[in-house]
C-alpha cells in the first residue's frame, strides 16, 4: 500500500528544512497556514513562515536535522489531522522526541497543503 | 476576553455526554466528522459515531465524566485545531489524562463542527 500523500509532504517537508530548501519547503503551507515557532509565538501566512524557518536554521546553526519515529493520521473530508514523534537534533543538540501536530487541508485542486504547524504538541497549553 | 466559540463547543460536548444528551452532542459533529473510538477503531458520520458514544456510555455504567484540565487552540482559515488535557473517570474508573486533539472545521455559515475528535491523541501511533 503506498503511503498516504499527506505522510509523502512530511517526509518531503524533512527533507528541505535539512537542505534549507525554503522554496520547496513553502509549496508545502497553505497561503493562510501558521506555524507554531515556540510556544506563545506563532507565524501566519507563507512570507512569516519562511522568514521564521529561516531563524531556526540559523539557531541551530545549520545543522538541523528531522524526522519521523513514528506518524499516525486521520482523514476526514478535506482535512487530514496527523500526530507524529517528531525527533530533532542538530551539531549541538541531542536528540529531542516532539509529539508534533500537523493539520492539512485538501485544495479544490485535490492538493494537499499544510494549514496549522505544531511541532510542540500539548507543551503549548499554558500551565 | 469571551472564550473562542470553538472552546465553548468543546465544553457543551463534555456536558452533553456527562448528561448522555446524545442529540445536542450530534449538532456538534460535521456530517462527515470521523472519531477515534479507541486505538485502531475508528466511528464515520453522526450515526455511527453516535451509536459508539453509546456504547461508550454503557461501557462506564453511565457514569461517565469528561472535563478539560487545559486546552489550547491554534486557529488559521477555517481549520481550529484544539490540543487539550482530557480528564475522564467513572464510577469504576479513576481519573485518566488523554492529550487529546479535537479540529474543527468553520462552516459556509460561520458555525464550527468538529470534523476530527482523537481523544488519544499520540496513543494512536504504532509502535
């Protein structure tokens, strides 16, 4: 069974935040999407978003490297909820596991597209 | 600040299936809305996910209890994704936290339903 189309883009979305492929990587989000770039700071719409990736490959240095231990998902209509151990490191940073959620929306194309970036999972819910 | 509507369907869901108010539970779910049952069960459309929500109140006695110890929601276009601290307990049962992430969709006519309801959150990822 090949692999759902919304698992391929994590996958191809890893890949270019190694390359620091920020053009690839913004065929990805939705015009409209946010990302969660630390817990209580958010980034919305694609100009925001690839300026943060930009500071988060600069914070790490350029070495930052992601990807999947593990994704589960779930489609319902136009939109595909997915809950992924995200694991991160970078030269400095040893391997840390994210319990990620990402949230993707199906265009009138049949184009999937990135909507909400949540890396952190429940460690944004406020104490 | 008034709650965002979506936290306040959230909180009528959880006493609609305290009070096993199944019919006010339903006009919170979009036709198409999926929910996880349990790891590897899925329920699809207001029927059968209303007919699994009871026989989840039969399985606790019908002493179910359901509150939040904490949510967060990160809204962009119509998608709402909601990460939230899910207490449940019942007469035989103590109390359990789930990371449970709920999304819900903003309708043509400005009301949100819920389209993805996983109260297990990451649980549901395969070893």
């Amino acid at each position: 069974m090949s692999e759902h189309p919304v698992l391929q883009l994590i996958r191809c979305a890893d890949e270019a935040i190694i390359a620091e492929d920020f053009d690839t990587l913004m065929e990805l989000y939705a015009e409209d999407a946010m990302l969660v770039v630390r817990p209580g700071v958010v980034a919305r719409g694609r100009g925001e978003i690839r300026r943060a990736c930009e500071r988060i490959a600069k914070h790490f240095d350029h070495s930052l490297v992601v990807r999947q231990a593990g994704m589960a998902l779930l489609e319902a209509g136009d939109t595909a909820l997915v809950l992924a151990n995200t694991v991160i490191s970078s030269a400095e940073t040893p391997e840390t596991v994210r319990h990620a959620t990402y949230v993707f929306r199906r265009e009138p194309s049949g184009r999937w597209l990135c909507i909400v970036d949540n890396s952190y999972g429940h460690a944004i819910i406020e104490a």
